[in-house]
C-alpha cells in the first residue's frame, strides 16, 4: 500500500477503499484486467481529483499486492509505469519462488 500513499488524499482513500473490496473477495467498482504485465493483474481506474490508476495481483491467498499506482495524464498509461508493475511482479513472484501460477483461489473469477 505505500504505492498508494503518493496519491492524494481523495484518490488515496478511494483506492484504499476498493482494495479493501479486493480483499474481501469483491471487484472494485472501475476495473480492467492489464495482462501486459502479466496474468492476473488488474487496473483500479480512480476518477477523483483526476484520473489515477492502482495495478494490483490478487490471485494469491495471502495477499493482495499493490504493484503500483500513478497519476494517469494520457490516455494511453505510460510504458514506463507498466514496465515498473512488470518488474515488480516478477520480483514479488520470485521471492515467493514459485512459477506465480494461482495458489489456490478457485473460487474467484480472475
């Protein structure tokens, strides 16, 4: 969540809100899948003062992890942005030293 804590107030406590929703087992309201980063990660889309974006994994039971969140100025997100969520994604993956396949979390739909 520190990715999270950039944003401003309105949109932090929006994002905040909706991986709540996320670790509940529920969808957030505005969301995309981002399969360019990698399978399973997904696209809060924040529309509160701006527009602001929080790319996260939940397809493992321990944790929902925030992989990034930025302010979104176009309307294409930035390569660099994706290529940071990639980077850590891989990171987190293999510090868990698994292949990232779902651990178990049958019952959800992404």
């Amino acid at each position: 969540m520190r990715e999270i804590r950039g944003l401003p107030e309105g949109a932090r406590a929006e994002g905040s809100h909706l991986l709540n929703r996320v670790q509940q087992g529920l969808n957030p309201s505005d969301w995309k899948p981002v399969t360019t980063v990698g399978i399973g990660v997904r696209e809060i889309r924040i529309h509160q003062d701006g527009e602001f974006r929080v790319l996260y994994v939940a397809k493992f039971l321990e944790a929902v992890y925030v992989l990034n969140a930025f302010e979104k100025k176009s309307r294409q997100t930035p390569q660099n942005e994706i290529r940071l969520a990639a980077e850590r994604l891989r990171s987190m993956i293999e510090e868990r030293g698994d292949s990232g396949d779902d651990q178990g979390n049958e019952d959800r739909t992404w």
